[in-house]
C-alpha cells in the first residue's frame, strides 16, 4: 500500500488553518472599523496609519530573503483634506470586503472598481481602486485573496492532493486533484480549500501550459510523486499562496521549471523572493523553493536548439544582475552564462531529443543535482 | 429526482464517437501513406492534392454559414523542386501524428517544431511548421486537435455534465464537471471524453474569468440549469469544438456573453460562424449559437458604466460591418448601435447594481429575449 500523509482529519475541532485566517481577516477588518468609531467619538479626526510603499522605503531583508517595508509609516487622516477622499475610499473597501467574506462571495479587481458605483463611491479609474486595495492589503497585513478579491487570471494544478472545500455549497466535500488529466483551476475554491490527504512527495511548478501536459501524459506525478502546478507564464499571487502553503503545510520541496531567458528566470525568482509590488505582505513567497532550469548553461550541455538574446533580454539580465534577489551562487552563475553565451532556450526544446527526454533524462538529472 | 439524460451507457458494443473520430483520423493518415506508397510503386513522383487556402479561394457558405474553401486545389508533387521540402515535411509531420495518435500522446505547435530537430528534419521556424500543419489539416479534413496537436492556451468548464475518459491511464473513469468549483481545465483529456451524462438544458460560454466565478458562485448552473465555459478571451479552438460537440450531440442551446465591444463580439461571432483561418475546417463552429450580450443596446438600456470607443475600435466595427458573418439583424443593429453610442463597456460593469444583479436581472431577461 502507497504511504500517505494524512493533513488532518475531518473530526477534529480546532478551527482550521482557512477557518483561522478567515477570523484572523474578519478581526483586522473589525478593528479597523472600531478604531475609527472610537476615533469619532472622542471628537478625533477619523485616520488609519500604516506602513510606507514608496519606493525609499522598501528594503530587501536578508533574513527573510524577500522585499519588506522599512520603519516609515504614513497616516491619511480626515483632518488632511487632500486625505478624505482615499481615506474614504478606504473605509468603503473595507465595508465592501467585509460583505464580501461574510457572504462567502469573491470578486475581482474589476468587479470593486465598479461595484463602488453602486455605492456613489466614486473612483476616477480602476488604478484608483486597485491602489486603495492595496492600502487594504497594507492596513490589513493580508494578501487581496484572503479578502475574497481574485485576480482575472488563474492557473492550474494536477497531482495526488485530496482537498476539502471550504466555499459555499462545497463545504466538506473532497476531490484528489489527480481526478481530472488536464488540470483543475486554481482559484477561490482551491485557495480556500484544506489539504486532507498528500501522496506526493514534491511540487513541480512549470511555466508552460504545453509542458504541464506533457508532465502529466509522461506520468511525473507517478514517477516522481508530484504535485504539478502550470504557472500559465508569471505565477497569480493565489497560486504563489498555495505553493507556499503547501510547501509549509505538507512539508514539500519546491522545484521550478521556466524558459532559458531572464523573463523565465525571474517568473522562477518571484515564486522564491516575491515582487517588490508586494512588499508589504508576507507569505507569498518560497523562500526554500528551487530554481530547476532550464539553465543557461543547459542550453550548452544538452545543445539545445536556442535562439540570440534581444537587446530587451540583455538589457533584462543586466537589471538582475543589481537586483538583491538574484544575490546567490546559482542565480549569478547563470546571469554570467547568458551574458556569456547571448542566446536563451524554451522549455519545449528538449522535445529535439523525443517527447519523453525531459521526463526520462533532465528531470531527473536536475533533481538529483538539486538534491 | 432531477431529471437527467443518459447519453451512453458504457455497456454498449459499438464504438464510440470519439472512438470513431480517432479511426477516421488513423485511416485518413494511413490512406496518405498508402497513396504515396503506391504513386512510388508505379514509379510516379509522390505527391499530395489539396484544396487551396488562398485567399481567392475562401468563401462565405451561406448554407453552413461559415467559411469554406472553393473549388481551386494544388497539388505538391516530388516532381517539382521548389515542392519537395514542404511535401517531405508534410510527409514526416504526418507519421509524427501517427506515432503520436498510437501512443496516446499529445503535443503543442511548439513541440512538433522542435521534435523535428530530432528527426533531422529542418523547419526555418515555427511559423513554416504551423503552416506545414495547416497543410496536413486541409489534406485530413480535421482539425490538428483530431491528431494529437493541441494549443498552448486553455480555457475552463463548470457545471453537471458526467464525463468519461477516452486518455491513456484513466479508460474509463468517470467525472462529474460540477466537481471543482473552480473549472476543470479544457485540454486533451476533456477534449477526449465521452459524454456520459448531462443534467444540464443550455450551455453559456463568457469571456471573462472573473463573471464565469461570478456565475459559479451565483449557482447559474443550478439556477439556470447551465453548463459554463470560461473561454478565456478568443476561444481555442479545442474549446469551439467543445461546444458544438455538446451542442450537437447534448442537443443544447448555447448563449455567448462577452464584453460590449468590437472584439467581445468577434469572440461571439467566432464560435458561431468560425474563422476565416479555418475555413478548411468543418465541426469547430456553432451556426445555431447565439450571441447573447453585452450588447451596445445594453449600455443604454442598463445605463452601464462605459468608456468611448478608440479609433481602433471604430475601425474595426466598419470592418465587421463589411464582413458576412455579420449580416443579420441583431448584429447589424448592435454594430449600427456601437457606432452611433461611440461608447463600449465591460460585463463587469453590471456590477455598479451590485454583484448579483447580471445574474438576478440580466441573464434572465436575455435569455427570455433570445427564447
């Protein structure tokens, strides 16, 4: 019988862990709220403090390994009048997200941007909204997804996880995730779900949709106890959540597999190290997840079929270069060997060797190099 | 008790259409061989006839109501030197998909591309592979899909329809797609799939992925009794073949909502009267699906939130205007409508009533309307 790792049972009663963060959003939204009632009535003018985004303030911080905010705060008070409308805007989003998270509903960027006509809250454009969502975010020191707004774009899973939803209608149903060979969307079900049952041992995460497949036919997930998920090019910030999850949750190692370019590169390095956008947020990022290829230097020991560097990719590199997130041995190393070699590979290259060689050879290969 | 249709029950003897498709498929490339096989026994140069793809030569049917090729052929023949690189290519790429149909596998535009490298077989680049393809499409009379070569880009199903797979490693195995509310991804299994039984009585394709969770989350499927399929911008066309294959073979209605604009419509218009670029392709178009919004009415009638037409948009509606497959009433009228308004809006924008309010007011109402 296959070993497998039981998360947790459905018989316990401590809350769980989507339970707990569901209360830990719905608590921060209350004292938000208390703390501006408590404001007016002791005749103070309503104001919310929180952390600085501007670009002097965002440090990369060597122990955590991504970017976080520094020590300068800012306050938008209704004293300010320059500071009523965002601070208004503000207190608006939050009454919306609240709705939103006790009604079990999701939305998106889009979707709050003209819901807040419904409410005479006037935004002059969808950069406004998305702006004071990330005030929320700020204030409320959880991603957008904990609050039920998604992002449009979603990408996809495949491997022997058995989840247990949480949403509306679905609550305490279960399915294996290796139920449907081409992959189930990741978003506000799948993000919310528990983890019940893990027979993988590991989680691939790939950049292309095409290899996703070609994984799945080839059987990575049997012979390599997988978990696949298809990035669908840079990773949502919800599939980057569930990556860390999973990797916190179910102990998992994480390997990354991108096109040979700086844009694959850095779709790899933003699963680790996080975006500079998202600095005021933790837990959106792997830090132990693994960079697996393909590699600069790969394009020259598998002679892979590869095509010149553009000036933009060689402009991009260079960037990298100064960037503190690419500051280990690996990263540099392999800057180098574009630089060096001016020439970058896809993912589907391999198939120069058979459909199977990147499943049967690389893969292999690189893990074990990867230990 | 619901009631529900049993497409085919798993006992029956005779093969089933997917069955069918791919014997069609695996004859059609076998006869190829076999022509050429015989053209060399009798000492002819090989060659292979097809219907041209011209531009001269695409027309408008009006009595399947979509593109289709004329009466023009041409034939590639070894005879001809400037023929005998895209005749052994088209020659190599069809015993590429004959492995590839035999074992069950699958592959991309880009994977063929390179998969030739392997076989020494020299493409300039992918454009010449894609078109090499195209080549073997006409000579097949099926869709690169039929044989195995699937589209990077994937777009998503939700609702109670009970699949049965036809892939390799899950013969058999049945899924209700009402099992993730997220969306199963459309790839090659589902592609592949029997339909094995549906509760359903209409399909709605959207072209956001925000409104198809919207939708989901709303319980349109039960509500409505619907299949939804988030098309994800321009539906692949794997995804147009789904929707005919169950409009047909389901008997279902298909409803299409997109955003109020030039391109949303073309989205519409695509899956019911095809592409110009398939015109040497039958079953990836729904003649009797109908558009069922954002219309540019809609904007008046709803006051909707709307931004002015770019002159990009403009231009295009005077193009749509000239082109066939818009010439009936509705989208004569909504074409008219746009360009007098001067004005587009985005499905989202129903949200300014609130977030249930498409679902509550709009689709109801538009369904009544279409009858």
């Amino acid at each position: 019988m296959k070993k497998s790792k039981k998360v947790k049972t459905t018989k316990t009663k401590t809350p769980s862990r989507v339970e707990q963060k569901k209360s830990v959003v719905l608590s921060a939204l209350r004292s938000l709220g208390e703390q501006l009632y408590s404001q007016l009535s002791k005749k103070q003018w309503p104001s919310v403090r929180m952390p600085s985004r501007s670009i002097t303030n965002i440090h990369y911080d060597q122990h955590t390994r991504q970017y976080i905010l520094g020590e300068r705060f800012v306050r938008r008070s209704a004293r300010n009048i320059r500071h009523i409308r965002p601070l208004t805007q503000l207190v608006w989003t939050g009454s919306f997200v609240d709705e939103l998270a006790r009604e079990g509903k999701t939305s998106t960027l889009r979707d709050v941007f003209y819901s807040a006509q419904a409410y005479e809250m006037s935004f002059t454009d969808q950069a406004e909204s998305d702006d004071i969502i990330t005030d929320l975010e700020t204030v409320l020191e959880h991603p957008r997804e904990d609050f039920n707004v998604f992002p449009e774009e979603r990408s996809a899973i495949f491997g022997d996880l058995t989840i247990q939803y949480t949403v509306r209608g679905y609550e305490g149903r279960k399915l294996n995730l290796a139920s449907h060979p081409d992959g189930m969307m990741i978003g506000p079900a799948l993000t919310n779900a528990e983890f019940a049952e893990c027979k993988a041992d590991k989680i691939i995460a790939i950049e292309k949709g095409g290899l996703f497949t070609r994984f799945i036919e080839e059987r990575v997930h049997d012979k390599y106890k997988a978990l696949l998920i298809h990035t669908a090019g840079q990773a949502p910030r919800a599939t980057r959540a569930l990556i860390r999850r999973m990797s916190q949750e179910l102990g998992l190692p994480v390997y990354i597999f991108c096109d040979a370019d700086p844009w694959g590169m850095h779709i790899a390095n933003v699963i680790i190290a996080g975006s500079a956008n998202a600095a005021h947020l933790r837990e959106l990022n792997t830090p132990d997840a693994k960079w697996a290829g393909v590699y600069a230097s790969d394009i020259v020991d598998y002679k892979l079929p590869s095509d010149p560097l553009t000036d933009l990719d060689i402009k991009r590199l260079y960037e990298l270069q100064k960037d503190p997130r690419y500051d280990t041995k690996l990263w540099k190393r392999e800057i180098e060997a574009f630089l060096r070699l001016k020439r970058k590979s896809e993912q589907e290259a391999f198939s120069r060797y058979g459909l199977a060689f990147i499943v049967d050879k690389y893969l292999p290969a690189r893990l074990k190099e990867l230990g």
